[in-house]
C-alpha cells in the first residue's frame, strides 16, 4: 500500500510538472508506418548455445569444453525484420507521441523462435513519458552500425518499463529522470548444502529503479553522463529458527559516453560503465547478486549472505562512410565482472567482443554487407572459450507518413 501510495504521488507531481509547461504545440496529426525487412547468412567457425544461433551473445558461449559441440554451423535468419508505427497529436498542453515497434527476435521463453517481441511501446506528452523504451541510463547513440544483432557486450542496453521526466531539452542540453521497473537474477553459487534452503529464498522490489543521464551537445559531437540507483531484496520464505538468510544489496551504477566527429566522414563511439549490481541493465551481462561467505557478523545463523557483483564495461567504435556508396565499421568492447568465492568455477566473468566490416548501399533504403564477428568468454575459472563469425545481410528499409490538420 505504501509503494502504491508513493507512485501515485509521483504520478501527480509529473503530471502536475507537464501540465505547468506551456508549449507550442504543432498544427498537424501524423502517422508514420516504418520498418525494415532484412535477412542474413552466415558461418559460425566454433560454437555457441543454438537458442543464439544468429547472435553473438558471449554470455552463451560454451562454459566448459564440450559444451554446445560440434563446431562449425552454418546460419540463415530474418528475426532481425522489424515493424513499428508512429504518432503525433498536437493538444493543447502539448504534442502528444507515440511508438509502438516489435521485431522477430524470440528471446526468453521464445529464445532461438522467428516470433513477434515488442521492443517500444510508449507515449509522451509535453515532458512526461511513460512506457516502454530505452532506459534513461542508456546511451542508444553509442550502439555501432552493425549488421550482429546483439551488440558491444560492455554498453548499457536495456528496454524498461518507465515512467520518465525531461526538465529541459535543447539543441545543446538534454536532461532526464525516470522511475524503472525493477528486476535482478542471482546466482546461488556451489553451497550444496544449503540448495534446498535457497530454494525458499525470494526476491522483493518495492520501489523503482532511479535512473537519470544529462548530455551536452556540440559542434564536435557529445558527452553524456548516466546513473541508477536502486534496492534488491530478498527474503527466506521459509519457517526456519535456525538461518537467518534474508538480506539487501544497493544497486548503484554510473556511464559516461561520448560521440565523437573525426572530421566529416567518421564517428567515433565510447563508453566507459561501472556499477555493482547492474548487470541486468548492461547489453550481455549474467546475474546481478551472488551468495558469499559471510565472514561477518553472525556466521552460525548466517553463514552465508548475498553480494551485489561488481562490474565494469567499456565500448569503443568506429563508423567510416567511405562515400555514398560505402561505410565500414570496427571497434572492440569488454564487461569484466568481480566474482565471489562461492561462484562456480564455470561462472561468467568476462567477456570481449569486436567486428569489422563492409557495408554498400546500391540505392536508397537498400543495404547489404558482409561483417566480421569475433567473441570470448573467461570463466571465473581458468576455462574460456572463443567464437568466429562471418555473416552477409541484405535489408530493405520503408517508411510511409500520413498527416493531416
């Protein structure tokens, strides 16, 4: 009751904030019908989990020798293919926007599916937003041109549910707050004697991720700065007198990126992100929470205890246009991760991913391409294993907009 009480209060003091803002609004009612057909080939030179079989995911790279055997497969894919219509009304306390989009990339319960996955569905209104899209600790600007699916594994990359406020936005300034739905994973780690207790242990979220980011804007390109805040709990749901094994963490991260011109006709991409316990908002990061020894406290009644991991991420790219004609792209990426004592020897610690490629557009809204991928993963053991790819595209871009007073 008392976390429904708190959003509601949030909710009419936006509300309050938009509806105080006087805008211009426009003249007209658009629609936009938009998307892309695109589908690609390829060769995988080792091997990876077959749910990702067109994705380069080093999270689900083998974790042990024999894992996901044999190499060497070869991809085709049209799951990339998306759909997504747009929206704008002019009102009286401004323009009201919306977006609804999907692709065909099954991940989840559908992973490894050709089947519909929303990725935006949101409305705003003067300086209220509220749906799904990008998180406010995101930097979409720095994802590279790529024809991989999935992405630099270091970036901050997740699509929220959110209820988000922009005090001000201009050419050169932009700033941002948002309320987030939240969520984590844990891992329960080698304490065998204690499975069936963990079992009873759940999480509890009451009350939302805080996420927020200002960006500066020049002639040169930008610098923009992110952060979240936010509570993991958990509790043991059990009647046990004897363990006490509830507890909390603080989840806490901090990104600075950038976009940078290299004279007219290159881009550089970066970002540097570290946080503990936010793994659940990077691009290709396992669980947020793992189970230590607790050499603190009362070790009888709690031998062991939960720790938000740390972790750190950094992207760096390239994009080239060449002419008219042509762009490449390169660039690297890695996510490190600071495991616990009680983690598995085959758990997730790092990850690297880099690419290359060349890219022609014979026509306007025709693309096709051929890309270089290549990935690792070191476990926090000494296993790792590695992936090569390469893999051609051809995507057909339309867009259609209708407006009308």
């Amino acid at each position: 009751m008392k976390t429904k009480s708190l959003l509601i209060a949030f909710l009419c003091f936006f509300s309050f904030l938009m509806l105080s803002t006087s805008v211009q609004a426009q003249k007209e009612n658009t629609f936009e019908i938009y998307g892309f057909a695109m589908a690609e080939a390829g060769y995988n030179f080792k091997t990876i989990n077959p749910q990702w079989y067109d994705a380069l995911r080093v999270t689900k790279l083998p974790a042990s020798k024999n894992e996901f055997l044999p190499d060497g497969k070869i991809f085709y894919s049209v799951r990339q293919s998306r759909l997504g219509v747009k929206s704008t009304t002019p009102t009286s306390i401004g323009v009201l926007k919306t977006q609804f989009e999907f692709d065909m990339f099954g991940v989840g319960d559908d992973a490894g599916q050709t089947t519909i996955r929303l990725r935006q569905a949101w409305g705003s209104i003067g300086k209220l937003l509220a749906g799904q899209t990008n998180s406010t600790f995101m930097d979409i600007d720095v994802f590279p041109n790529s024809l991989e699916y999935l992405g630099p594994t270091g970036m901050v990359f997740y699509r929220n549910i959110q209820i988000r406020y922009t005090p001000f936005m201009t050419k050169q300034d932009n700033l941002a707050f948002a309320l987030e739905q939240p969520g984590a994973s844990a891992d329960g780690g080698v304490v065998n004697e204690f499975t069936t207790v963990l079992s009873t242990v759940k999480s509890v979220f009451n009350v939302p991720d805080l996420t927020g980011h200002y960006r500066y804007t020049g002639n040169w390109g930008y610098v923009q700065l992110g952060g979240i805040v936010g509570s993991i709990k958990w509790r043991d749901v059990s009647d046990s007198a004897t363990l006490q094994l509830n507890g909390s963490a603080v989840r806490w991260g901090g990104a600075i990126s950038t976009n940078i011109n290299i004279g007219k006709k290159a881009v550089f991409r970066g970002q540097y992100v570290y946080g503990e316990g936010m793994e659940n908002y990077m691009n290709d990061a396992p669980v947020d929470v793992a189970v230590t020894r607790n050499y603190e406290g009362n070790t009888v009644n709690q031998p062991i205890r939960g720790k938000a991991l740390p972790i750190w991420g950094a992207t760096a790219f390239v994009d080239v246009n060449w002419s008219k004609l042509f762009s490449s792209t390169f660039g690297y990426s890695v996510t490190t991760i600071k495991n616990t004592d009680l983690q598995s020897q085959d758990a997730y610690k790092q990850g690297q991913y880099g690419l290359v490629n060349l890219l022609y557009y014979p026509v306007s809204n025709v693309m096709t391409g051929v890309e270089y991928n290549f990935g690792r993963r070191d476990n926090y053991g000494s296993f790792h294993s590695t992936i090569s790819e390469v893999r051609f595209a051809f995507k057909y871009n339309f867009s259609k907009i209708l407006s009308w007073n």
